[in-house]
C-alpha cells in the first residue's frame, strides 16, 4: 500500500465537479481529505491518496488530465 | 547512521527555550524531529519558543558579546546546543543608502545586504547554517535540497564544511554554470528529467522515502528560523529600532513571515520598543507572481502558476507559504508589488550605480518593487525603509547580456585616450 499526500487546486471550471466522488468510483484508491478551502470562484484540497503505487499514478493523471493542478503536500519545493 | 528520530538531548536542552513543533493550523503539539506536517490537519508545523525562559536569558547586552555571526541570536534559533555549521554566516552590512534613496526620493533609507553572506553569498547560508546544525543534532549524516541555485549552493558548501553526504536535486535544463556552483563541493548532483512539476513529486516522495535532512521538506520548520536573523540584525544594526517599511522579495513566502516574526520577537521580549507602523510589503516578479495576483484580487487563494522570469531564484509557482506571506502583509498594512524583467534589470542596475552593490535578480525585484511603492506614495520619504537585498549578482551575470554599456576601446597612446575618452579634469 502507497500513502501519497497531494495538494489540489482547482480552476474556477472544475471547483462544482464532485471530484471525490469520481476517484473514488473510478480508481482503486481511498481518499482521505484533511483541509480544504473552496469558494465559488477557486479552491484547493489537501488530501491523502491510499492505495496502490500504480492506481495513485493513475489517478494523479486523470485530475491533471482535468485540469486540477496536482502538486506534493509541500507544494513547490524546488528553490531558488 | 544513529535514529533520526530521537533527539540528541544536550546538556543545554534542558535549559533552553526551543519548546515543541506546534502545527500552524490547529495548534497540536509535536516532539522536535525531523517532520514538516501535522498527522491530523496536514497543517505546516512551525518552531515554538518559552519566551519566558528566554526573556531571562536574553539581553542587548548579551547579544553584542556574542559572535559576529547570526549565532549571536542562538536563544532565538531552533537548536538545543552549540552551533556546529554556518559558523560565519549573517551580520552583513546594512547600508545607509542616501543615493540610492535620493534617487528614489527616500530620506531614511538602508539596504541590508545579503550579496555578502558567508559562504555562498546569498541570504540563504543564514537557513541552511540552522537547518544544517540542527540536522546534526538530530543524527543525520546526509543533508538533501532541491534547488535551481542559491539553495543548491549554500547545501552542498555547508556539507562539504561539516564533511556530510549531500545529495543536490536539479532539473536536467539548468544552465552550466549553475550546476558548477554546486559540483565544486562535491556533492551528487542529480538531474532530474522531466517538468518542474516532476521535480517537486520526486522530491516529495524521496523526502519520505530516505532518512536524510532534506533542509526544505523534514527539516523545514528549523530551516525557516534562520530568516529570523534578517530582522534581528536589522534592528540590531539600526541602534535597537524597528524600522517603519520593509522590502522583501518573496519565493515560497517563507523569508517574509520570518522577517515579520523576527521583529516581533524582538519587541516581545523588550529588546526593542513596539513599532506599530511597521510595514511589510513584499516584491516579486512579474513573471511569477502568484503573491501579488492573490494580492490584487483581495482573495487569500493562491493559485499556481508557470514561472517565465529572469529572477529564477524567486521562480517559485505553487508557493508553500504564500498564503502566510499574503496575510502578514495584510494585517501589517503593507502591500505586495511585482516588477517586469526589464524593470529588474533596471533595479539592478540602479543599485549598483548608486550604492556600489552588485545584486543579482532577485535584488533587481526588490529595488524595482521599492521604487514603485515610493512613486505612489505608500512609502514616504522620512519613513524608516529597509530593503532586503538577498543575492549576490555574480550568480546572475546572463541576466545582463546586452544590457551595459561597452568599454571604450582605444589605442594604446595618450593622443588615443585623450581623443576618444576626453575626461574633463
Ligand atoms: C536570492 C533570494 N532571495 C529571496 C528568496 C526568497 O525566499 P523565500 O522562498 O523564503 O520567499 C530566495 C529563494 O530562493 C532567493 O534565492
Ligand atoms: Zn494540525
């Protein structure tokens, strides 16, 4: 079993879309949601992905794929 | 390597005023390892200080006999013992900068000037000389970044310095030069195929996967601390005052928040009277500017961007702290300011002209940012201004092609010199 933990934001098009809802019927992965703050307009979701590597993987694919912005919990750690 | 995970209790922990990792976010309490995140709210975890024990330790007194050196706010640093990396790093000038501020019509302004920084010339040897004694402490025998530059530099210096593995993380487009900045300590540089994006997931996953002190993932919370030292000096270095604005370039948001915490240590514990003017206003890129659009449209929402400036170092598109920075300018009454490329260079160049100081980029964002909050008034002239100047322009020389005059070339005889240059006196 992988853990991965991930940062979501999401564009003003996507932030109705019962994203959680789909991971969870189309991949076999549990998410598992810690904070989130979204408006009507933007939003972002800190959550948990548990499952295997490979299903993680694909489910990080399909949210990019989406156009929700997939980073680390860390968000960019690559510095200047 | 011995457990990570069991803090070396020197004879000084007991007495010293570092207390626990406190999630930012809800506010639980955690031992202090080598962790970055709250197990509950997935909350940042920041350094908790006793600021009573502390208070009687600290002194002006006791500040000005210690080292020339950042270490001499060691009671205000997240280490349990003595510091045993960054020996030399901080106390760098701070500049009275009459002509810099007669060009920008500012009677009270001071550069602090981090191109100096010992080793790597950037402020970035003050986070890494705390992130890597206090890696140290914890047991570790290899230190990990990753980092398109000053980071990656002020890393592999220190490890070299302490003779620690290091392990340097890089995207597989970086110029030459900079990957020789790092490969000159001798660290594993490792270049990384693939997106920025593929950089940070990467590093995310190595972060959890290997017992090394990656300074800005596990080790964060200590890392961050060392921005402190930036407002302690200043106010150290300003006769014991808080100044009225400051002018800080933002990346991850990190440096801002500190300076901001760091005053306020400062003034909670009586070393300096209370400055309710203070201003934090914070300068970026406008290739990179997800602070500022936040800023602008008055929602605390970050969202990413893809970075497109010359002032790489602050190329930073999903920022860890920039919700933090947005609300320390807010509840300051400062203001967040982004500068178009040639704009920096402009600044660059202002600076240098000016005060004899060669920054690189990121300088350029703040003297840029600074001159334009001075043009609408939101700094005023007799205000006491400090603008952070935090990386040395030798690291950034590309930035300038085409931008400088050329020499005036002549023949070597006088009769050449005196009719092609012609100086007055
Ligand atoms: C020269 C320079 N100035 C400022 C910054 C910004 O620091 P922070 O990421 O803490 O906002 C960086 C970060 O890489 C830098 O290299
Ligand atoms: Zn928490």
């Amino acid at each position: 079993m992988a853990h991965l933990r991930i940062h979501l934001t999401f564009p003003e098009d996507r932030v109705r879309d019962p994203i959680i809802y789909e991971i969870s019927k189309n991949f076999q992965v549990v998410p598992n949601i810690r904070r989130a703050d979204v408006s009507d307009k933007t939003g972002w979701m800190e959550l948990e992905l548990v499952g295997d590597l490979s299903e993680i993987e694909l489910t990080i694919d399909w949210l990019r794929k989406k156009g929700v912005h997939v980073d680390p919990l860390e968000k960019s750690i690559l510095e200047g | 390597m011995s457990n990570p995970s069991v803090p070396i209790q020197s004879d000084s922990a007991a007495h010293s005023g570092v207390k626990a990792l406190k999630c930012r976010e809800c506010g639980r309490r955690y031992e202090l390892l080598a962790i970055h995140v709250c197990e509950f709210c997935f909350g940042p975890l920041e350094v908790e200080y006793d600021y009573d024990v502390i208070g009687r330790k600290i002194s002006r007194q006791s500040i000005e006999a210690g080292p020339v050196s950042l270490w001499r706010y060691k009671d205000l640093l997240p280490v349990l013992g003595e510091p045993t990396a960054g020996l030399h790093a901080g106390m760098t000038p701070l500049v009275r900068a009459e002509r810099l501020g007669k060009a920008l019509g500012l009677k009270n302004l001071y550069v602090k000037n981090d191109t100096v920084n010992h080793p790597t010339l950037s402020f970035k040897d003050r986070v890494v000389a705390v992130a890597t004694t206090r890696a140290l402490e914890l047991g570790f025998t290899t230190i990990a970044c990753a980092s398109t530059g000053n980071l990656a530099n002020s890393v592999s210096a220190h490890a070299a310095s302490c003779g620690m593995e290091c392990f340097v993380f890089i995207p597989h487009d970086l110029e030459a030069g900079k990957v020789l900045g790092n490969l000159i300590y001798k660290p594993t540089v490792v270049s990384v195929k693939g997106t920025y994006d593929d950089v940070n997931r990467l590093c995310s996953e190595i972060g959890a996967e290997y017992p090394w002190a990656f300074v800005n993932i596990n080790i964060r919370p200590y890392y961050a601390e060392g921005s402190k030292s930036l407002a302690f000096e200043t106010a150290e270095q300003l006769g014991w005052r808080v100044p009225d604005q400051v002018v800080v370039p933002i990346a991850s948001g990190s440096l801002l928040t500190k300076i901001w915490k760091g005053f306020h240590e400062f003034t909670r514990l009586g070393l300096v009277d209370e400055n309710p003017l203070l201003k934090v206003n914070g300068a970026q890129a406008s290739g990179c500017s997800p602070v500022y659009q936040a800023y602008v449209s008055g929602k605390n929402h970050i969202v990413p961007v893809r970075p497109n400036t010359i002032a790489k170092s602050l190329a930073i598109g999903n920022p860890a702290d920039g919700f933090y920075a947005l609300d320390v300018v807010g509840k300051s009454g400062g203001q967040v300011e982004q500068a178009t490329d040639p704009e920096i260079i402009d600044g660059m160049k202002l600076l240098a002209e000016t005060e004899g100081i060669f920054a690189e980029t990121a300088g350029g964002v703040t003297v840029a940012c600074l001159k334009k909050l001075a043009q609408k008034g939101s700094i005023r002239p007799d205000e006491l201004t400090v603008a952070y100047i935090t990386g040395n322009g030798l690291k950034t020389m590309e930035a300038l092609a085409g931008s400088l005059s050329q020499p005036v070339s002549i023949d070597p005889n006088l009769s050449s010199f005196r009719q092609i240059v012609n100086p007055k006196s």
